[in-house]
C-alpha cells in the first residue's frame, strides 16, 4: 500500500463540487474528500435480528460516526466509531449492555478518481482497537480489515460500486471474504436511490443482507439519507433494521 501511495502521491485530483458520502449503505466509496477537507458521516439505526438456528435474538439502537480528513489529495485518515445499547435474549433469559462497541483508524488513498464519468479505484485499510468499550465488546487484538473500492457507471442509468476484501477478527487468525455489491441511482439533482447487496463470503451463518434507500443533498456539502435493510437472504441470522443519517464536508485547511 505504501509503495502504490508513492507511486501515485505526484498525481493531483480535483475537489468533486458535490461531497461524495460513504452513505447511505454499507459500500465505501472510492474516493477520498481532498486536501484539506473533513468530512463526517453519522447515523442512528435499529436492528432485530434472531438466530433461526439458536434460541437467540439481538436487537436495539446504535449510532455510528465516521470523521474524514485528507492528508493530501487522494490520501485520507478516517476514524470510525459505533455505540450501541442492546438487549439480548437466549433461552428467556434477558441481558442488556452497551456501549463504545467499535473503533476503527485507518487510510484510504485513491488510485483512480473518474468523477463518477469514468471508473474509479480506491483502496482501504484500518483495524479495529482493541481493549475499547464494555466488556462484551472488546477484543483481545487488534483486527485488521483491508478492501478494494471501485465504482463505475453503467450506460447513464446506474452507478455500479463494490468493495471486495479480507477481515480479520485477530492478528494471527484466518481472514475471511467480505463484500458488497451496489446499484444506485439519481433521479433529479438533489435525490437519489440505490439497493445494494453485502455479507460474509465464508460465513454460511452470517450470509447476505440486503439494502435500500435513498439520499436528499440539502447542498453540495451536506446531505441526509434513510435506509431499510432485511438481513437474511442467506445464512442464519433474520431481521429487519432501519437507519437515517447526514454527512457534512468542510474546509479545514484547504488551499484555495
């Protein structure tokens, strides 16, 4: 990764004049937000998700948090937080905990920026900290993710994106496949709409859900999305879940 960046840090893309969200979805976009500019991404969600397999259901809220920078044009830090409050049941018995469930740091750096005429390419990688939040949420290690990021139109209709990687629950354990799959769509200059695929490509248990939604730009800085998601299509676990979110852009230290 680091020899790709030096290949391609004398490479100078353009500010998009309209900010490019990771929302709505669970697809990451390929693109970075540029020298200069920050860049949050929130949302509030609720889940309830059984075990079909397993006397075992899991639901309530979480609020996630990305904040973007970027270092230098394709190059940026993220950081990426979810709280969560969760009731769980197994057998009738009831817990409830919750709580800073997930830290990731990490770089995005873009390989190939199309201003969405043309393909773009990116590529991702952070890990999660460990030892953070309640105990039901920490982890012993850390655990490293690492994805590619692409997206593409397709004739004028559609903008197809995919992020395809490794994950890993640990150091030294077996990565597994994770990707998704993503079709979307605008239909005027403020709103558009999308439905996307994503999961486990090992995890039988886990297996596939499925996303729709759409996004409204307030401006070309700031944006609001709502989602639906069914998890299920494949694997053992069921449920339904929801979520509204805005993403915000701003000049930090910008060069005019």
């Amino acid at each position: 990764m680091l020899a790709l960046i030096w290949t391609y840090i004398p490479s100078y893309g353009q500010l998009s004049e309209v900010l490019r969200s990771d929302r709505p979805g669970n697809t990451d976009a390929a693109t970075t937000v540029g020298q200069g500019m920050a860049q949050i991404q929130s949302g509030l969600s609720y889940f309830d998700v059984d075990h079909v397999s397993l006397d075992y259901r899991t639901y309530g809220p979480n609020v996630s948090l990305v904040a973007r920078y970027g270092i230098i044009e394709r190059l940026e830090f993220r950081a990426a937080f979810v709280v969560r409050w969760q009731t769980e049941t197994s057998m009738g018995v009831e817990n409830q905990f919750g709580g800073l469930e997930v830290m990731n740091l990490g770089l995005r750096f873009n390989l190939l920026d199309g201003k969405e005429k043309k393909p773009s390419l990116g590529i991702q990688a952070d890990f999660r900290v460990q030892e953070i939040g309640p105990p039901e949420y920490r982890i012993d290690e850390p655990a490293p993710r690492i994805f590619l990021l692409f997206n593409t139109p397709v004739s004028n209709w559609f903008l197809l994106s995919s992020n395809l990687g490794l994950v890993w629950d640990e150091l030294g354990a077996e990565p597994y496949g994770a990707g998704t799959l993503n079709l979307s769509r605008g239909i005027s200059d403020k709103v558009s709409v999308f439905i996307e695929a994503f999961g486990n490509l090992y995890f039988e248990s886990q297996g596939f859900g499925m996303n729709v939604g759409m996004a409204y730009l307030i401006n070309n800085s700031l944006q609001l999305d709502l989602i639906g998601s069914y998890l299920g299509i494949s694997g053992d676990l069921q449920g339904l879940g929801g979520s509204a979110g805005v993403s915000w852009r701003f000049g930090v230290n910008r060069k005019k």
